[in-house]
C-alpha cells in the first residue's frame, strides 16, 4: 500500500474526529480501511508461508496453515 493510501487514511480519521465526514468520506475511508486490511493480511500470510520451526534436534519444519 503507498503512503499516499496510509495519509489519506489517517487525514480521514484526523477530520472524522474533529469536525465529521460526508458520506462520500466515509465511503472513501471504508474501502481504503478494507484496502489496508488486505494487503496487511497478504503481508502477514506471505511472512509466515517463509517461517520454519526449528525443534531442539534441529530438525526444520515448514510452519503449516492451520483448517478453519
């Protein structure tokens, strides 16, 4: 995500809070909240699909993706 996206993110909540948002803003701000949290995910998830356990024979495991 640019930092554009993030200041304008943080612009919106600045303005919610002190004087409101139209309902365009908050539209804005909901798809950029929604924008955020997926690339955060896709972050998190590519991180650990690189992590490995190591146990104390040093013995390497892929870390698995737990069943929902």
């Amino acid at each position: 995500m640019s930092t554009e996206r993030l200041n304008r993110i943080n612009e919106l909540a600045r303005k919610a809070k002190s004087e409101g948002l139209t309902e365009a803003e908050k539209e804005e701000q909901q798809r950029l909240r929604n924008e955020y949290l997926a690339a955060f995910r896709a972050n998190v998830i590519a991180q650990l699909d690189n992590t490995y356990i190591v146990d104390e024979n040093g013995n390497e495991r892929k870390l698995k993706m737990r069943d929902k």
